[in-house]
C-alpha cells in the first residue's frame, strides 16, 4: 500500500487555524478565536475539528458577502468537542441575528408557538416567524429523534429553515441515519435523512478522549459543582446539609399538574426519583420548573437498568435539561454512579458523560473497604 505523506495538509490546515493568510483564506477571526481558545484551554486539536473549523470560517465567508451557505451537520461520540466547537462558532461569529437553541427548550416552544396559531393555515409558519424574527444562522446543540411525532416536525422545521435560507448547525451523538433508528419509524422520517444529507455538510467529530473529563475543564463545564452521593445515609445528609427523606410530602402545581415533592426552600427543591420519573412527567415540566428552581435535589436514583425505558428516557431528559439550563444538581442513589447508570436506553452514554462531571461522594465507610 503505498504511503501517504498528509503533512502539507494538516500544516494548511494549522495555518489557517493560527490565522496566517492563505489565498483560500476568507473569514481569519474564525481561525484566530478557535486558535486562541484551543491554546488557553490546552486542547490539542484533532485533524476533524481543524476540518469543521476550516468549514465554518467558509461558510462565515460566505454569510459576510451575502451569499448562500450550507448548513453544517455535525456528529460523534460524546465530549469529543461538538458542543464546544458549535459554542465557539457562535462567539466568534460576527454576525447579527444568530441564536444558539437546545433540543428541548426549542421544541417546548415550538409545540407551544403552534398550538397558539393552530387556526392558521400555516402554524408552523407562524411559529417561525416569531422565535426566529430576523435570524440567519441558528445553531441547535445536543439533536436527536426518539419520537415520531417529533419526527414529522423535524421533516417540516428543516424545510421550512431551508426555505428562508437560515445556516443550520446542529450537533447530535448521531450521524443522520442513526436517527430514529426504531425500525417501526425509521423509514418514515429517511425523507427528512435526505434532506440533511442534501442540503447540509455532514462532519464527523472524532478525538482520542472525551474532553469533559480533562482537569482544566472542571471549572468550564456545567454540573461540577454538583454532587452525586451513596449511599445517602442519614449521617451524609446531616454532613452535607441535605433534607431527611421522612417529611410529609408537598403537592407543587407545575402547569396543569400536580407534582409530589418533598421539600422547597426559595430556589431549592427536592424530589424524589420515583415522583419525578416513574410518574407520567414531560419536559415541559422540567423547563417550567426550571424557571423557579435552581438548586435540584433529586433522591433514590435506582439503577436504571432495572427501570422500563421510558423511565430511562424520562431521567435522561431531565438530566438533558438540568444541564442545558446550568442548574446545580444533587444527586443520590444506593450504588456507585457507573453501577446505577447501566441501562439499555439511547442516550445513556450522554448522560453518563455530563453526570460523570459530578463531584462523587460515598461514605467513610465503604471508601475504607474498597
């Protein structure tokens, strides 16, 4: 097999990224932000993400001179830097009329804009004129499609982006067809894969590690000031000035339902497992939630794979939406964190990836026997 010396291209490649002028070279601040936050954060870039960067500062070009620019897919194990890098492309975009979304928040909003215009003969249309007033590039992190429903939507929401010509990058653990890889839908929602692959440029974002677990992260990152803790005994609660589990419970109106708690002081709240996923709850209450508390106890973590999947797929999301709103989490269950989050639902891996950012804390005791 003949050898293939790639050195020339990656040393264009970190040129571009350092901001030295090449003849391709449109858009340098693109480069020169993503060089600068590489070097202060001690990241060593990969060959992948020197790719994207060299195509969001082409489509930056493009989006200055006013010309038509193609939409960015980007997928790939967790924490290998997607988030980061669609964070990055945000700041460093000098550009009015961007906005950075999340799957659920935007999808909340969504389903709420139509339901408002339903007697329009485009909701969806109607909706859209409203949440994107004005925006030209719109980035949705953390995308994915369990739902058929959600599905269809997503078929409609991309062509309609398309249409008004808006730069979509999306970030998702999954290339286009892993999504909605249930095999009863899947062929169903392959006209919205076509799309993407059609009017998108589909980049997979490798690295040797996940980024997240790297020291000089810890302050950077959401969730690290949080705290899983087993096995919960009365005496770590007492340590850690955490509430009894013997309380009389709390009804909390939360829209049109009524959720049991067992304890709320100003911003704080503590639930149980059990109340928050084993119950018919939905994102929508976590985001309506979220808007009074901001300090989240959650009690009696199981081991989830002993949980039918839509309890796994309820505690996901809300872990989805804890961390996407920045809230402090205080977690508790009876066993290690890597023992309680075996399960066979999708997205566990993401999950375990943000709750691995937890501060881990067990008892005197069992450390002395381990």
């Amino acid at each position: 097999m003949p050898f293939h010396d790639n050195r020339p291209r990656r040393l264009t490649l970190l040129k571009r990224l350092l901001g030295k002028k090449t003849a391709t070279d449109s858009a340098p601040a693109i480069h020169r932000f993503f060089a600068d936050k590489a070097r202060q954060q001690a990241y060593t870039l990969s060959p992948s993400q020197l790719r994207v960067i060299d195509a969001m500062a082409r489509q930056t070009a493009q989006l200055l001179a006013n010309r038509p620019a193609r939409s960015l897919y980007l997928h790939g194990a967790v924490g290998r830097g997607k988030s980061w890098l669609l964070d990055g492309f945000f700041q460093a975009l000098a550009l009015p009329g961007k906005q950075r979304v999340h799957f659920h928040d935007f999808f909340a909003r969504l389903h709420r804009g139509m339901f408002a215009h339903r007697q329009q003969a485009d909701a969806l249309g109607a909706t859209l004129d409203q949440l994107l007033d004005g925006c030209r590039v719109l980035c949705f992190d953390e995308f994915h499609v369990h739902d058929i429903g959600d599905a269809m939507l997503i078929t409609r929401l991309f062509k309609a982006l398309f249409q008004r010509g808006i730069l979509v990058l999306v970030t998702s653990n999954y290339p286009p067809q892993g999504l909605l890889p249930n095999p009863l839908y899947h062929q169903r929602f392959k006209p919205a894969i076509d799309l993407i692959s059609a009017r998108m440029d589909v980049m997979e974002v490798s690295a040797p590690q996940d980024y997240r677990g790297l020291a000089q992260n810890h302050r950077q990152q959401r969730f690290t000031h949080g705290q899983y803790v087993w096995p919960g005994t009365p005496a770590q609660r007492r340590e850690l000035g955490l509430p009894a589990t013997d309380g009389p419970p709390l009804a909390l109106t939360v829209g049109s339902r009524q959720l049991r708690v067992r304890w709320q002081q100003a911003r704080s709240l503590a639930l149980a497992f059990e109340d928050l996923c084993e119950q018919p709850t939905a994102v929508m209450d976590y985001l309506l939630l979220c808007e009074d508390f901001d300090h989240w106890i959650i009690d009696g973590l199981p081991r989830l794979d002993d949980c039918p999947i839509a309890v796994q797929q309820r505690f996901i999301n809300l872990i989805d939406v804890l961390y996407d709103q920045d809230k402090h989490l205080t977690l508790l269950g009876q066993q290690p964190l890597d023992t309680a989050l075996q399960g066979q639902a999708i997205d566990l891996a993401r999950t375990r990836s943000r709750l691995g950012q937890l501060q881990q804390i067990s008892s005197p005791a069992l450390k002395s026997l381990s």
